[in-house]
C-alpha cells in the first residue's frame, strides 16, 4: 500500500494494488474509489484534501497493522 499527497494539486491518494488495471471509478463528493476486476479496490483518492481534514493531511497517518496470534 501506498500513501501519497500532492500538495500542489491538494489530492490524497491511497493505492492498494498498484498492478491492477483500473476499470470502474466511483466518485462521490471529491473522492474517488478506483476498481480493478472483480470488484477489487486499487486506490482511493481525495480531492481537496486539505479542506476535507486539515492542512497536512499527511499529519494524520498513524499507521498500525494488527495480526491474530496464531
């Protein structure tokens, strides 16, 4: 996964899977969900970042990945 923000066009992009072809976006209200086949989920990505959350959207990563004990 990878977190990228431009802050000359002010747009937040969150890419799963970067090999994927895109073949259906969705937007709603300045964000956008971009789908692979099979419904799969590349990216998302969020226009007017800044406006949306707060000056350095980048401010707000606090990144935690949880396994199962097995």
């Amino acid at each position: 996964m990878t977190i990228q923000y431009d802050p000359k066009y002010d747009i937040l992009n969150i890419e799963f899977l970067p090999d994927e072809k895109i073949v259906d976006s969705f937007e709603i209200d300045g964000v956008i969900i971009d789908y692979g086949k099979e419904g799969k989920i590349v990216s998302i990505e969020v226009i007017d970042a800044s406006k949306r959350t707060k000056n350095d959207p980048l401010d707000l990563i606090d990144f935690k990945v949880i396994k199962e004990a097995i």
